[in-house]
C-alpha cells in the first residue's frame, strides 16, 4: 500500500470538477448555437425556430442539472 490514498472527498471533488466542466462546455455550446441562429430566424421556416429554441432549452436543462443538489 502507498502512502497516498484517495480519498472519498477527492474523488466527490474530481467528479464536482467534472461535472462543472462538461456543464460549461454545454452553456458555451448553447452560446454558440444561439449566434449562430440568431441571424437565419427571419428567413427560416416557423419549425426551424422552434427546433433551435427547444434544443437550447435541452441544453440549459441538461447543464444546470449537472450541479444541481451536489456538492
């Protein structure tokens, strides 16, 4: 045996890292495709807006639920 060991609070830290990693790569994707949408909604067809909108809904539900209640 070593006489370094991890511990349980290590590893809840390295997964609370992980987490908030991937949740701001989720709101920079979200960033990114609301730029990117911005410009087409006027030309695009009425579904297309509301795909962009849902899926950026998707996006924002999906990263905030990556922290919440978790230490």
């Amino acid at each position: 045996m070593s006489d370094f060991e991890i511990t349980d609070e290590m590893r809840q830290a390295m997964e609370a890292a992980k987490r908030q990693g991937l949740q701001k790569d989720l709101r920079a994707l979200a960033a990114n495709i609301r730029a990117d949408a911005q410009g087409r909604y006027d030309s695009a067809e009425p579904g297309w807006r509301a795909g962009v909108e849902w899926t950026l809904l998707w996006i924002e539900n999906t990263a905030s639920q990556l922290t919440e209640g978790r230490p």
